[in-house]
C-alpha cells in the first residue's frame, strides 16, 4: 500500500510538493538537504498520538514509499509523558518541576520495544534533555498539542522547519491565534477538508503568514485487496475502541448499532459474534455508550490496555477488525 502520507511528509520537509489539495505548490526552505527530522511524542503509547507518529516514521524511513529519490530521513523521537508540563519547562531555565508529589524533568523517557516497534527504534537515549534534542534537528514536529514555548524555544535554536499536526478538536481558538502571532516559520498540517478551512480562516483574520495544509492522512497497514470468504459456522468480528474518542469519535456506538441490526437478522443470534475492545468502560466515553447495546447476544467487552498483536491472537481469526468509523 503507497500511504499518502508517505508522499506528503517527505515531499512537505524536503521543500517539494505536487498536490492538487494543498493551497501552496512549493514550500521555500534555506536548505534542500533537511535530513534531520525531530518528533516530540506523549504517551502512554494507547492514545492516538502514537499511531500518528508511526505513520509519519515510517513515510520518512520506508524507501520503499519514494515519490522522489531524496533518500531517507534521519528521524529522533523525543518521547515524554505529558506535554504540558514538557512546555511548561521549555524556555524557563529550569529542568524540573514538582508534579503531583513527584518531579517531571525535560528529559526523554525510556519507551519499551513492546510499546512500539516502530518508535522505539528511534527514540533518543533516556535522559537527553528537550535543549540539547533541538540543537540536533533541522525539523521540528508535534502531534496533536498547541505547544507555544516548545515551538518558541525550538525557533530561537534555529530549527529550519516547525509543524503542528493539529488536532482541532482539542484545541482552543486562543491558543492557536497566540501560536500563531508567537512563532514564525510554522506550518500547521489538518488532516480534513473542514478542519482546514476552520483554521485557514481562523489564522487568516490574524494576518498571519503560518501555512495551513490539507494534509490526506491515510494509515500504512497492509490491505488485502482480493478477499475470499471464509466457510465457517460463526462470523467473528472484532472492534477496537481506544479511549473512545472525543465525543465518541471512534463510532463506538455506531458499531453496536450496526452489530444489533445483523443480530436481528440472524435467527437467535446465531452465527456472528463481536469483541469489542476499549480501553476504558464504554459508559464512561466522553458521550456514554448506552447500556443497552453493551448487553447483546455473543458480545464479549474487553476493558483495558492490550497491545494490538495480543487483540488479533484471540481465536479464530476474525473476519473484520475496525478501529475507527467515521
């Protein structure tokens, strides 16, 4: 699979693009040779945040998925708990800072091979501090989080490029406006046509020079085009919820929804059957997950953390897997 992704970042940190959706052909950067690309990752690696920045890993170190002979990228990623408190610290002198009765410092944390295999590759050495990190890329991303003071510190070192991978949803207008008036040289990337022209619009009334992209975000998992049905008894299903969403934006809902429609269907049930994996309890998602649909014939709700490869092992195979609807 050629991961739309995997042409846009690499052609968007190079300095060339040729896309029809995005506003600006030709990004203009001092150097052509940008190769060292920086990723501030949160944990804990169950929140979306962690999938974004495998795909984006693997569109800058995947030759595979060239669009252009350019090469790969030499990618590092900072991974920290939570970026809040990582901003807080940037630019203010101090390395730590007293947290819940604990200290959180601007350092990288260790991340387990089994909590990704794809970042843990390249995450930096456990201790590195956010200072010294930045002086050794020429690009800067960060997924989700308006961070001014990481953004603001990473421009005074002289960090070539700047990106927010912005997740509208959680962001207030405030924030971006003043990121906006703060840094110079950043890009915001929206991955929908509405939430592009929601933040084009709302940067624009600032005159602000930051670019905004439309950005066609596609996830590199391997897709079986030729399918074959599979002769057998019963028709197992499997959904995986995460966290839920913001505002049930996974479709958990519409899923049982879904499954309850078959169920009816099938004389007794019988035949098909759905587990349905989440994080957190249904009920307590931003938007409930109604009690009801939780208690239907032949479906099993597994509640906590499980790493993907354990989700895919609980026989049979199933026939569908689906992790978000939209």
């Amino acid at each position: 699979m050629t991961s739309n992704v995997g042409y846009l970042a690499i052609s968007l940190l190079i300095g060339y693009i040729n896309c029809p959706t995005i506003e600006t052909s030709r990004v203009q950067v001092d150097d052509s040779s940008i190769t060292n690309v920086g990723i501030i990752v949160q944990g804990p690696p169950f929140k979306g945040i962690f999938r974004d920045a495998e795909c984006l890993v693997w569109a800058l170190t995947s030759k595979s998925q060239r669009v252009f002979d350019f090469g790969t990228a030499n990618v590092s990623i900072f991974y920290t708990f939570n970026y809040m408190l990582l901003n807080k610290l940037a630019g203010s002198g101090h390395l730590c800072v007293e947290w819940n009765g604990e200290m959180f410092c601007s350092r990288s944390e260790p991340m387990h091979h089994s909590d990704s295999q794809i970042l843990s590759r390249h995450v930096v050495d456990a201790g590195e501090t956010l200072d010294r990190w930045l002086h050794s890329i020429d690009v800067l991303i960060v997924i989700e989080s308006v961070v001014t003071n990481i953004f603001s510190l990473s421009h005074q070192m002289s960090v070539k490029k700047k990106i927010l991978v912005l997740n509208s949803e959680w962001c207030e207008q405030d924030q971006l406006l003043g990121l906006a008036r703060t840094v110079q040289g950043l890009e915001i990337w929206t991955k929908g046509s509405s939430a592009y022209q929601d933040v084009r619009s709302l940067i624009h009334t600032v005159g602000s020079e930051i670019a905004v992209r439309l950005i066609p975000w596609s996830v590199p998992d391997p897709v079986v085009r030729a399918r074959h049905a599979v002769d057998r008894e019963v028709r197992h299903f499997v959904f995986v919820g995460g966290m839920g969403g913001f505002r049930n934006r996974k479709g958990g809902d519409i899923v049982l929804k879904a499954y309850r429609r078959l169920l009816r269907m099938m004389p007794g049930g019988a035949g098909v059957r759905l587990d349905y994996y989440s994080v957190r309890h249904p009920g307590d998602y931003d938007a409930p997950v109604p009690a009801a649909l939780l208690r239907q014939t032949n479906l099993t709700l597994r509640t906590g953390f499980m790493p993907r490869a354990r989700i895919l092992e609980v026989p049979p195979v199933p026939e569908l897997a689906v992790s978000h609807v939209s």
